[in-house]
C-alpha cells in the first residue's frame, strides 16, 4: 500500500478505533465496579479474556481457511492481501488475549490453576483434563506463531506444516472453553455457532477442492484436469 492510501485509511479508522476503545474502556469500568472488590475478580477478568481469545481464535481460522477456500474467487468477500493482513492481525490479538487470560488464572489463588498450572498440563485441581488441553493447545499456538513469523527467515517453508494443525488446534481450544467454563450452559449457542461455522468453512473448502481437481467431463483422455488455485502465501509466513 502505497504512502497516500495508507494516510487515508489512517485518518479513516483511527478515530474509529480510539472511539470504539475508549467506548469499550467506558463499558468495562462501568460494569465491573460492583466486582472489582470482589475476590472472584481475577477469574472474571481471565475468563472475559480467555473468551475474547477464543473468538479471535475463531475469527482468525475463518479467514485463514477463507484464504485457500475455491470459493473465494466467486464470492470476493475480501480482497486476499487484506485478508492476509487481518489474519495476521487476529493472530497478534489472539496471543495477547491468550496472556491476559493466563496471568490473570495464574494470580487467582480461587481458581485451582496456579503458576505452574498455567504452563505445565495435569497440575491443577481445577478440572485438570479440560485445563490441561487448554495448556497444551497454549504452547502449539506459540509454535504455529512463532514459525509463521520466522518462516523464510530461519525456518523456511516448514512453517506452513505446522501453521496446517491450526484446525485441530482450534478444536482444541473449542474444547477446552466448552468442558473448562462454569458458564458454558449460557454460552451454548455461541459455541454451537462457531464451532459449526468453522466445520463447514472447512468442509466446504474440501469439497470444493475435489470438485476443482475433478476430470471435466467434456475433456478428452490425456487432457490434463483443473487445479484448485491457491492463494501466493508469503515466503515470510503469515506476518507479512
């Protein structure tokens, strides 16, 4: 993006994000005063962020799926640079969420989770199953970023191996939020809907990649068949 452009998309949305945080900023301290003496704070606090985490988490898979999806091309929803840079982006949001979250559970002695228990699965009291894939699924996301970032730098395509468990991976956050929250029986629908939308942008892009690979039937023997196309992943990972 060019120097004009890049000036103009700034005076754009910078006073729409700084009304929108100082809007958020204004909501938060207005509702969490009656808790913010409250012992249970700091769970509040780590669960809101841990949730924020999972929907930017669901955000991010969406697009990234989007962006090697055949549909793409019929429905051009974003243009795939933005696109690009918008999963980057939920990517960076989703770690700094997920910090939050585990400082917060860490420094709650209510919580069962602990200093230890926020890096090392199997050593909380609380719900140690439903915690422990929580923390696993923790340290394969800091993998999947930092080779993203590093990719042709010092990893070179190795990356996008291990950038392809985000699917799993996501479902093992899914996972986690669904067996680890006291709230999960308000929050069914919500997890229903992501959790369904993520299947089916992936499904979809499945089939629609068989179909593309499929031999036309007007094509004669020897003709070689239609290839899916794919979007040009930078060499230097997703952070590009």
């Amino acid at each position: 993006m060019s120097s004009e452009p890049r000036q103009r998309a700034l005076r754009v949305w910078a006073p729409v994000v700084l009304a929108a945080a100082a809007g958020s900023g204004f909501a938060l301290a207005r509702f969490t005063t009656p808790y913010f003496h409250s012992r249970y704070f700091p769970w509040i606090i780590g669960r809101g962020m841990g949730l924020a985490a999972y929907c930017s988490m669901w955000a991010m898979c969406l697009i990234g799926v989007w962006l090697r999806h055949p549909w793409r091309f019929r429905r051009p929803i974003l243009h795939p640079e933005t696109a690009l840079r918008l999963h980057a982006a939920l990517a960076g949001a989703t770690l700094v969420l997920l910090a939050g979250h585990v400082v917060s559970l860490a420094l709650d002695k209510y919580a069962g989770v602990g200093l230890i228990g926020v890096f090392i699965p199997g050593t909380e009291t609380y719900r140690p199953v439903a915690v422990g894939v929580g923390v696993a699924a923790m340290w394969l996301m800091i993998a999947v970023a930092a080779t993203a970032r590093l990719g042709g730098r010092l990893v070179g395509r190795a990356w996008l191996p291990i950038h392809r468990i985000s699917l799993p991976l996501f479902v093992a956050v899914f996972c986690h939020s669904v067996l680890a929250g006291t709230d999960t029986p308000t929050l069914r629908t919500a997890y229903a809907v992501t959790g369904a939308t993520v299947v089916a942008m992936y499904l979809t892009a499945r089939l629609g990649r068989r179909q593309a690979l499929a031999p036309h039937p007007g094509a004669a023997e020897g003709e070689p068949t239609a290839t899916a196309n794919t979007v040009t992943v930078p060499e230097g990972g997703l952070s590009e």
